[in-house]
C-alpha cells in the first residue's frame, strides 16, 4: 500500500523563499556595517586606545609582576 507523497515542491519554495530573505538580511547588514565603518573615522593622529602606549619590541612587565621580584629581593640569601 503506498503512501501518501510528500508535497515536495511546496516545502522547495519555502526553503528557497526562506534562503532568499536571509541573504537579503545579511547584505543589509553587511551595508549598515560598512557605512557605520565609513561614519567612525579617525583622525591621523588619533591612536587606537587599545594600543595606546605599546611600543615594537618587549613590553616592560606590568606592576603586579613587579612585586615578586621586590619580595626575592627582601629574602637573606
């Protein structure tokens, strides 16, 4: 006894309407993300705060690291 067929183009032209709007939404925001980029620019002498003060080559340790060489130096020997 057969079954009963599934609806097969009906569920394609969902899934494709579907695929449609998504790609639809994603150039949308890849255009608000390109004009919000295009909207924040810099200045030239203005420096990016989360590098600020970094230099090329080795960084000097942080402060917290700093206190175990003090406290070794304390130790007698």
């Amino acid at each position: 006894m057969p079954g009963r067929a599934k609806p097969t183009s009906f569920l394609k032209r969902q899934r494709e309407q579907y695929r449609q709007q998504k790609q639809k939404e994603k150039a949308e925001r890849r255009r608000e993300a390109k004009a919000r980029k295009a909207a924040n620019v810099r200045a030239e002498g203005d420096e990016d705060p989360d590098i600020a003060g970094i230099r090329p080559g080795p960084q000097p340790l942080p402060e917290q690291w700093n206190v175990v060489d003090e406290e070794e130096e304390d130790k007698p020997a």
